[in-house]
C-alpha cells in the first residue's frame, strides 16, 4: 500500500486562484504531477449566454482583475469578426496601447512583487522591500505607468469601462496622452534598469523542449492580431483554432487541459511570444535581450522573468511610438451592422499568453454559445510537465523547501488571478516502502 | 515626493459583491459631510495601489469587510502603527492584499501616522448580493466611527501646531 507524505499549506503566497499539487513518486522520479486548478471563465461562459453580444466586453472584463483588457480584446476582436467589421487605423492603435498598459502593469507586478522574491532568498516582497527598497520603488512606479495608461484609455485603472465592440465609447485627445508620453519617457529608462537587474539573477540550470504557441502578425510583435502559430509548424488562422486545439476533462481538476493536435502540453505566454517573433522587436530590444543573455529563443521557464522584463521594455517603447503618431479619430468606434446568426472567434496575447474566445451569436445579436480558453488553463499541462520532469532532483529537500521549489516552478508561468493556485496544497505520494 | 494629504480615508471593496461593498458605502457617506482637510477615496484593494495611496497619506484610516470569526456586523479596530497586521487569506489581486500592502507600505519607511484599520465582519459575499443586514446596520455606526477619529486627528494636529487646512 502506497505511503503518502502530506504537506498542508495554507497560504500559497504569490500565485493567485485555488488549487492543489500531488505528486506521485516512484524509484526517485516523479512520475506523475497533478495540479488542481479553480477556473472562474466557465462560470463566466454561463453568465455571458443570453446576454446581447455588446455586454460581452464589460462582462469578460470582470473575470480578471490583472489582465482586464486582455477579455476585453479578445471579446470585442471575437464579436467583430461575427459582425464582419474591423476597427482599423487609430482604433487599432489605441487598442494596442491600452494593451501595453497591461502588459506594463502585469508584467511589472509578477516580476517584482511576486517572482523576484523566488531570486533574491526573500520570503516575500514586502522583506524584498526591505533589502532592496530601491528596486521595490522603481518597480512600483514603472507598475503605475500601466495603470495610468488603462485610466487615460480605459475610463478607470481596473476593469477598464471604456472598451466597446467596435472601438471606443470615448476617444482621447493628443492633449490628454502627453502626460503619458512623459511618464513613458521615465518608464523605458526604469525598464531597461528592470532587464538588467533581472539578468544578474541566478537562474536554475532547467529548460525543456516547449512547443511554443503563440499570435505572430506580419509585421509587428503580437498583441491584438495575427495567425497562431507553433514551433513545430502550426500556422492557422484565429478561427481555426478548434479545428486542431482540444479541451479535456482530467479527473482530478476542474479546469479543463488543452491539446494541440492530440500531442502533449504546449506553451504560451511570454516564452513563446519571445521565441516566435523575436525578429518583430525593435533592433534594441534584441540587442537588450542579447546583452541579458537570452538569444532568440529561450527555453528556460525561470528566465521568464528576463523575457517579461523586455516585454516591458518593448511596450514602453512602443506605447510612447503609438502616442507619437496619434491623431485623434472622428468617431470613436466603427459602425456596426445589424446581427445575424453568426459565429465570431478572437484571440490576443494576454500578458500570460494566447486568450481565445469564440461567441455564437442569434439573428438579435444574443450570445447563443461562449467558449473562453484562457492562458493558464492552455499552460496547466506544461506546468505539469515542468513539475515532473523538475521536482525529481528537488525530492531529497525537506517537506517546507520541496513545496517552495513546486511554488517557484508554478509562478513561472504567472498563473492568472482567477486561474490558478491560491493555496496550494501539496501532496507527494513516494509509493510502498518509501518516504 | 509630493506633500502627503493630511488625513486620507480609504474606503475599500467591491460594490458587486456582498458584504464587500461596505468600506465603500462608508466612504460615500463620509463624502457628504465635506470634512476640511479630509480626503476620501474609494478603491478595489489592489496592493499596490493602496500602497501608492498610503506613501500619499499623512494620516490615514482604512475601511474593509473581512471575515475575521467574529459575529456579522462586528466592527474591529487596528493601529497598525503599533502592530503588523496578520497576513490572512489574501483574497485580492495575485495573492496580495490589504495586509500585504500596509506591511510592504512600512518596508517602505511610508506608513502613515496614525494609520488605523477599521474593520467589519461580513457574511454574504458571492457577486450581485446586497449588503447584509448586520452589515448594513454596521455602515453608519462605522461612519460616525470614522467622523470622531477625523476629528480626533484634528484636534491632535492643532495641538501640535499643524494644520489639517
């Protein structure tokens, strides 16, 4: 009869959600990792059924309070493909910076409040604050620039109310982004310090062969559009993404797992954002990459944090590139045209990677069917994967380090607020005879 | 840094939400008493946002719904000048909430003098609930709470010679 060591952790800090991590030992080697993850979406997909199609944006905003504008764009991209219209020129391009607050605020807030911690021996943020006070300040100043960019842009700095199928309920004026222009200016200066300051930290020798998914458009680094791509050859349009992506029931979690083509875990996020579009940064970024020590592809999870710290950069940069040229537009959003019985898929990268939606839609515009696939139920698998093939070398620790390396390969990922572990309650079976 | 409003009150919660929505009820009617020299704000609990709100604070007081085991409605009082608040089960954004800022707000050397908590236990908090009625008998106790400690404030600013003007 198997043994089992039971470890009971009432607070995971830094990771946000419910969930639960067992792992199954035998002859040293973890054979089986399994995460238990709470996921909110589906309540959401339930809720959204019924309502008219341009609820969608403010209702999908609520699921999370970190990445709002992610639903938001992927809802709105999702309803507009249904409707057959295409918010272009200016709109695009306010959508795309309201995407770079997020990006700058989300970014900002795991890499110094919830993983630097996991770096630099500190328990918490809060004793990183008191060994490196300096660092803790710039990163919670470079955090209010995003959120400053979502309150300009998306009416209030959480769960943006500004955001409407089609484009804007209200548009600002150049006069009202300057200020955000000169707080960008700062903000690319502490992003660079951010990249630096992340590279000099000691990074376990690990990385796996990822299959990385992630958006790629013709000529700029994904937020809003592109094809999904992997790197073992997929390359499909947005609304074919059902076609080769397939969500499963496991036994032991809630959460539903996504398959790519019937194969194991895949990646998104950051990783595999970085590694599928390095050529669609700006020559300094990749320069900044390079000289952080991380070439065109990484592969190692822990260094997700350097390739975080340059998305950063990148959306300073390219947020302060996107005010430049703003003019403002006549009408604030495209018009819509009447509905139809429809299907419409959308897909953005949210900060933690590939979020999809897909809405049916009836002959008076009512949300007939939703399907959200969110990040870290697309990343549940390579978390696992990661887990198992990781926690093997970690089994000699004692029970209290065992579960914060687990903590540390977990917040990798940066699991979504309303996606992920909480508290974590780790459990390690190590079989008969053992442990 | 900019010159720290004199006392802050920050009504904290999600109006969606139950129970949660009670540091805010009680910051909406504070605002209608036009307090001189009071500034009062409503927000969602986002760490680092109330840390930024505190460092901005010269005094403050900080209004919540939690679940400590007491009795619905029950209204608790913290000087967290004087003590560390216990870190609970964090139920705001990325497993950081109040308590995690007004500790990360001190690391900081930023904590507002006095910086008090008032807090009341709540009991309904799935989304679209109303107030319960313990808690909603608790919001106006809670105010006329928060009222005599600003004047309080005030009163010991002017003895000191400062002014909350």
């Amino acid at each position: 009869m198997a043994r089992s060591r039971t470890i009971e952790v009432g607070y995971l800090a830094r990771v946000e959600g419910e969930g639960a991590l067992h792992l199954s030992v035998r002859s040293d080697r973890v054979d089986r990792a399994e995460l238990r993850i709470f996921e909110p979406p589906r309540f959401f997909e339930a809720l959204l059924r019924g309502r008219h199609y341009s609820e969608a944006p403010d209702i999908t905003s609520r699921i999370c309070g970190i990445c709002p504008v992610a639903y938001q764009m992927s809802a709105v991209h999702a309803m507009e493909a249904a409707l057959g219209v295409t918010a272009g020129g200016q709109l695009r391009a306010l959508r795309r910076l309201l995407y770079c607050g997020e990006w700058i605020e989300s970014h900002t807030l795991h890499i110094y409040l919830l993983q630097a911690p996991d770096f630099l021996g500190a328990e918490s943020a809060i004793e990183l604050a008191r060994t490196q006070r300096a660092a803790v300040e710039r990163g919670l100043q470079l955090k209010k620039v995003g959120n400053e960019i979502l309150r300009v842009l998306g009416g209030r700095e959480v769960h943006p109310i500004n955001v409407k199928v089609g484009g804007f309920y209200r548009v600002p004026t150049p006069q009202e982004l300057k200020p955000l222009a000169e707080r960008l200016d700062w903000a690319e200066a502490a992003a660079r310090d951010t990249v630096s300051w992340v590279a000099g930290f000691d990074f376990p020798d690990l990385s796996r062969d990822y299959e990385f998914v992630a958006l790629r458009h013709p000529n700029e680094y994904p937020m809003n559009e592109g094809q999904i791509v992997s790197s073992r050859g997929l390359d499909i349009a947005v609304a074919e993404y059902d076609q080769h992506f397939a969500e499963q029931h496991v036994p032991y979690t809630h959460a539903l797992q996504s398959r790519l083509d019937g194969r194991s875990g895949y990646l998104a996020g950051p990783l595999a954002r970085f590694a599928l579009n390095f050529d669609r940064l700006p020559a300094d970024v990749q320069q900044a990459a390079r000289a952080a020590g991380v070439g065109a592809v990484c592969r190692n999870p822990y260094q997700g944090i350097i390739v975080r710290a340059l998305e950063v950069l990148y959306a300073c940069i390219e947020a302060r590139r996107i005010i430049a040229a703003y003019e403002r537009p006549a009408e604030p959003a495209v018009a819509l045209p009447a509905p139809r019985p429809s299907v419409g898929h959308g897909a953005t990268e949210a900060p933690r990677g590939l979020l999809y939606h897909r809405y049916e839609l009836d002959a008076d515009g009512t949300i007939a069917a939703a399907n959200i696939v969110p990040p870290t139920a697309q990343n549940q698998a390579s978390i696992e994967e990661d887990l198992r093939e990781f926690a093997g070398s970690w089994l000699a620790l004692p029970d209290a380090q065992l579960r914060l390396r687990c903590e540390a390969a977990i917040r990798n990922y940066d699991p979504c607020i309303s996606c992920a572990t909480h508290f974590l309650r780790l459990t390690v079976d190590r079989g008969a005879g053992d442990g | 840094m900019a010159e720290r409003a004199a006392i802050t009150v920050i009504g904290i919660g999600n109006p969606q939400r139950g129970d949660d929505a009670a540091g805010r009820l009680v910051a909406q009617r504070l605002r209608d008493h036009s307090l001189a020299g009071v500034k009062i704000i409503e927000c969602n609990g986002e760490a680092t946002d109330l840390v930024d709100r505190l460092r901005r604070a010269a005094s403050a007081i900080i209004i919540d719904a939690a679940a400590f085991g007491a009795k619905p409605g029950t209204v608790r009082r913290l000087d967290v000048a004087a003590q560390c608040v216990p870190a609970g089960r964090a139920r705001s954004s990325h497993g950081l909430g109040l308590a995690e800022a007004i500790e990360l707000t001190r690391a900081l050397g930023a904590l507002p003098l006095p910086c008090l908590i008032y807090l009341v236990q709540g009991s309904v908090w799935e989304a679209g609930a109303a107030l319960s009625p313990p808690v909603a008998a608790a919001v106006p106790r809670l105010a006329d709470l928060i009222l005599s400690e600003t004047r309080a404030m005030r009163a010991l600013s002017s003895l000191a010679g400062g002014s909350c003007d």
